[in-house]
C-alpha cells in the first residue's frame, strides 16, 4: 500500500500555442431572397421606411427543409479551404446559434459528423447576436491554452423560423444564414483580448415570446380540453406566435448605441493599438443606424473600412459578423492579414468584442 497521501499528486497543465489566430473564414447566403416589397405584403410598412430605419434593402431565408447544420456545413468548407486544413484536423467544433430546433442535443455534433470530424470537441452557445464573438474567444483560448490545435467556430442562425411574419416590430428586420471561421496556432498574436459582459437584467429586451413549458402546458390543455387555450394571458395570439421572438427595439437601439461604442474602445485598448491602426470595423449587423452612431462615438478615422452587409443579408444574428467578414474579404474591401475590430451584442443582453488578424 502507498503510504503517499491522496490528493498530493501533481497534475500536468495542459500545454498550447503561443499564440491563435483566425486562419480562414467563408459564409453561406441562402438562394432565396425576401425583397422589402414582400415584407410589405405582411405587414403595413414601406421599403423607405425599412430601408431609412434600418439600412436594410433585401435579405436572404432559408428553403423550408434548409437547417442550420445544413448551412452550417456550407459556410464550413470555405473556411477549412482557406485555412488550408481538412475537417479531421479540427479538434473541436463550436456552434453559435439561437435557431437550432431542438432543446438537446446541440447543433455542433451533428455538424462534426457531418464535416466527416471524429472524435472532436463540439458543443453550441447561447449568446445571440454576440455568440459568435464569444465563439473566436472560447477557440482562441482554447488553442493557447492546449485543449485544442484547429477550432471550428461557426455563427449560423434560421431567425425566419422565430420571426413572426405578422409583427411589425420585427418582421422586416431577422434573416438567415452561416459564417464560420477557422482558428489556430499562429506565429504572432492573430486575437487580441474579448472585452465582454452581460445584463440580465434587460433579458426582455429581446427574447422568446412565452417559454417552452408554458408554450408545452397550454398546447395539452388545448389538446385534452378541445377548447382554445387563453394563449393570450400567456403573452401572444396564438401558439405559432408563442414561439416567436419579441423585442423592444427602441430599447435595444438605445443600449447598442450607448453602451457598446464603449465596450469597442475597451477592445481596441485591450489589442494594444489605436483606431488609427484598424484596417475595417465589422460591428454585428443589427441595424444601420447603430453602425453609424458607433463610428461617431468611436472617433473611426474616415478612411476605415466598415461593414455594411446587412444591407442585402438583414440582421442575421450570430452570422452577421463572420458574414460581413467573408463578404469584406472577397470583394478586397479589407486586405488579408489586416486588423479587424469586431463587436457582437444582442439577446441576453450580452456583448463581446475583439480586435483580429484577418486570415
Ligand atoms: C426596430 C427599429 C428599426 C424600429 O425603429 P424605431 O425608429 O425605434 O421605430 P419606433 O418603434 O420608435 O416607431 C417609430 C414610428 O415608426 C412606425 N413604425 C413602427 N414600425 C414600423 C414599420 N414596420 N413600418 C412602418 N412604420 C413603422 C411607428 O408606428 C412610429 O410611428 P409614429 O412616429 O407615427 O408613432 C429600431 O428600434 C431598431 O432597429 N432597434 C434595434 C433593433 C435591433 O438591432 N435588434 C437586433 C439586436 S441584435
């Protein structure tokens, strides 16, 4: 018998990269695109209103049976082809999404074993508009801190299966669509430091309409009963409404241009450089005007180089920023290998941002 006290062993750490950087990225549009004149058909609104109020002119949903691993997988590919890996050298998956179907399991194993990843870490997050940006932090961490080599983070969202087509508020402005980016070892820092946070305090400022047990007890009384359940007491019209997002807009406007121009500025004195060293800045595509109020109260140099690709894609929530990305980087609006000031923030209230190396 050991004479050796239990609990005296020394446990290894594990041991990473110096440093992680973002390796490739690429983005999926779905085919099918929703003009603000169809809009228009559902609720009483103008396309000089949307567009005015929102920047928004057209944006992209989903075929029917298109799921979010489907366009998850899409959005991969490019991804690895520009970071010059093959899906069996990822060693863990990261899926930021609010649209996955289903409670359990999450999305990102089914999208592994769809990429042919064996064996791979791969889990979801739950952070809406800033999941992906708390994605690159988790990855970027975890490649430097030796829990991973290759990490795949994918922001994929189907927001049309939770917009509710008749709410006025909402319905011109949530779309669909993937963007992923590949994060790795890296001979020079490639992500600098996530300044992030939340407010639950706020959660009612965006969110699910009337939770799944509520939505679940009022759906068996109606079935038990025969009669219509008060759907009403519960906070919608009707069970279909239920399930849909409901959100105080002039709220959220006024904490995404008030408090996040900050948390932006934390992130570009945190990566150690100035405003004048950015090469573009890709805010999440949330609405126009917020980009805009942003720039102003960051004190952006003119000349930067800003995303402003929810003007054809809508607001797209946990894609918009690698979308923007993908779209910036193939039309040589950025160059490759230039610094990148990113912010995700949204439901939750939860926000995340941080200056990165493009790929
Ligand atoms: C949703 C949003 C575009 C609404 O714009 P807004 O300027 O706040 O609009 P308001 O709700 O104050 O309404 C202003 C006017 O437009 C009208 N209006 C509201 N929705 C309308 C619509 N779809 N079409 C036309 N007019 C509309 C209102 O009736 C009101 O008219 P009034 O001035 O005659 O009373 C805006 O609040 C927003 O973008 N918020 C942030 C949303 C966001 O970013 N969400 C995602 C976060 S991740």
């Amino acid at each position: 018998m050991s004479t050796v006290p239990k609990g005296t062993g020394t446990l290894q750490p594990s041991v990473g990269a110096r440093y992680a950087g973002m390796l490739g990225v690429g983005g999926y549009r779905p085919e099918r695109v929703v003009t603000n004149e169809e809009v228009c058909t559902w609720i009483d609104s103008s396309d000089a209103w949307i567009r005015e109020r929102t920047g928004i002119i057209s944006r992209r949903w989903a075929g029917e049976h298109e799921t979010i691993v489907d366009m998850a997988a899409q959005a991969a590919a490019p991804a690895l082809q520009m970071a010059g890996i093959t899906a069996d050298q990822l060693s863990a998956v990261i899926v930021a999404t609010v649209t996955h179907t289903m409670q359990t399991p999450a999305a990102a194993p089914m999208l592994a074993t769809r990429l042919g990843v064996k064996d791979a870490a791969a889990f979801d997050v739950s952070a809406a508009c800033a999941g992906y940006c708390h994605g690159i932090s988790l990855a970027s961490d975890m490649v430097r801190g030796g829990s991973a080599e290759y990490v795949l983070v994918v922001g994929v969202e189907k927001l049309s299966d939770i917009t509710d087509k008749r709410d006025r508020g909402s319905a011109f402005i949530f779309a669909d669509g993937a963007g992923a980016a590949v994060i790795g070892p890296t001979d020079t820092p490639g992500i600098g430091p996530t300044v992030w946070g939340s407010d639950g305090e706020k959660w009612e400022a965006i969110s699910q309409r009337v939770p799944w047990d509520r939505i679940v007890a009022l759906q068996l009384e109606e079935a038990t009963t025969g009669k219509p359940a008060d759907w009403a007491a519960a906070g919608a019209i009707d069970a279909t409404e239920a399930s849909t997002l409901k959100m105080a807009g002039q709220t959220v406007f006024r904490w995404a241009v008030w408090s996040m121009a900050p948390v932006a500025q934390r992130a570009i004195e945190a990566a150690g450089i100035t405003a004048a060293d950015l090469d573009a800045f890709i805010p999440h595509q949330a609405n126009m005007r917020i980009t805009d109020a942003m720039i102003k109260q960051l004190k952006l140099p003119a000349d930067i180089p800003v995303a402003r690709d929810i003007a054809e894609t809508g607001n797209t929530s946990a894609a918009s920023i690698p979308l923007a990305t993908e779209r910036m980087l193939r039309e040589q609006e950025v160059p490759r290998g230039g610094l990148a000031l990113q912010i995700g923030f949204g439901a939750g209230l939860a926000y995340a941002a941080q200056v990165v190396r493009l790929p």
